[in-house]
C-alpha cells in the first residue's frame, strides 16, 4: 500500500468516527499463523497482566530489600509494556478514542471533589 493510500484510509477511518486517534494501519499477512500485529499484541496483553500483578505483590511486599527489587522489576516491565503500546499505535495497529471536552471538564469536577474526602492534605496524615 502506498503513501497516498494510507493517508485516504486514515481520512476515511477519521471521517467514520472523528474521536478516533490512529495511525495509518501497517499491512501484516492475514494467516492462520502468528503475524507481527499478533505478537506484539500478545507481548502488551502480558504486559499489562504483569505490571498488574508486580503492583499487587509491590503492596504486599514485607521486606524491603525484595521491595526495592521488585520495584525495579515492576519499572522495567512498566516501561516495556509501554512501547509495545507506542509500537502498535504508531503501526496503526491501536486505536484510541479521544473524550468530548465537557466530559473531560465533568469528570474533572467529580473527582475534584472527591479530593476533599482524602484522610490527608498536602502529603501528611491527619
């Protein structure tokens, strides 16, 4: 596919839905096999699985010594699943919607007030 082609897909993905946020897709075969797309899509669902499951352990952790080990395990698998998300956006491979503005301005008020409702102000208990 060339250049001029992506870019009218992309224009006509973005006129059928003008809240979507992606790139031009990037072509992989269509095979019963594993293609590029699928790996890297099964390397983010893992991702996540994991950095999901170091938070619980980092909340539980006793030992600070393991904590401070698996914090850092936690940051290097944080940051991995992190670019294969940028990977599969910039491969057009994911997509994001982007929020109205009065949703954004709402949900802002409403946690804005759950704020005053935090046992602590300005990082200390009280």
């Amino acid at each position: 596919m060339n250049y001029q082609n992506q870019n009218q897909n992309q224009a006509l993905s973005q006129s059928q839905n003008p809240n979507r946020i992606k790139n031009p897709k990037t072509q992989v075969p269509e095979t019963p096999q594993m293609n590029d797309r699928d790996f890297a899509n099964d390397m983010l669902a893992t991702g996540k699985y994991m950095t999901d499951s170091y938070s619980t352990v980092l909340n539980e952790a006793s030992h600070e010594s393991l904590y401070q080990d698996l914090s850092m395990i936690f940051k290097e698998t944080q940051d991995c699943q992190r670019n294969f998300y940028n990977l599969m956006f910039k491969k057009g491979w994911y997509s994001i919607e982007a929020a109205p503005q009065q949703k954004l301005q709402q949900d802002y008020q409403q946690f804005q007030g759950y704020s005053t409702q935090f046992p602590y102000n300005n990082n200390t208990m009280q």
